[in-house]
C-alpha cells in the first residue's frame, strides 16, 4: 500500500487508535513524535496481551537475502 498505509496509520494515530496491526514503516515514530508511549507486540492481532512493556520491542528490523 505504500504511502497510503503511510497516511491510514498517521490518521488512525492522529484519530486515537490504540493499536495497529503490522503499522506502516515510521508510524511507531510517529506515534512517539506525538507523546505517546508506543510499543510493537508480536502477537497476532486477533490476541489479547498484558500491554506489559518489557513483552514489547522498540524497533523492527528485517534481513533480506538467503541465510547462507
């Protein structure tokens, strides 16, 4: 979706959501860069969790490419 998940997600955080499920690249700095206390979960969205912050992760990273 490209920068149209950009916008959906800045708009839901601008909006109040409390959750998105697999946010746009920026949008946890985003919701920061607006006061708010972000976290990532990797649980899947359908789930209930604690909303314990040591259970989350502050960033996201992904390798490309074979593990060889």
């Amino acid at each position: 979706m490209g920068d149209t998940k950009v916008t959906l997600d800045r708009a839901a955080i601008d909006h109040g959501l409390n959750g998105i499920a697999y946010p746009a690249e920026g949008a946890i700095a985003y919701a920061e860069s607006r006061g708010l206390d972000a976290h990532l979960y990797e649980y899947c969205c359908s789930l209930t969790w604690t909303g314990a912050a040591e259970q989350s992760y502050r960033e996201v990273s992904v390798r490309i490419g074979s593990a060889t």
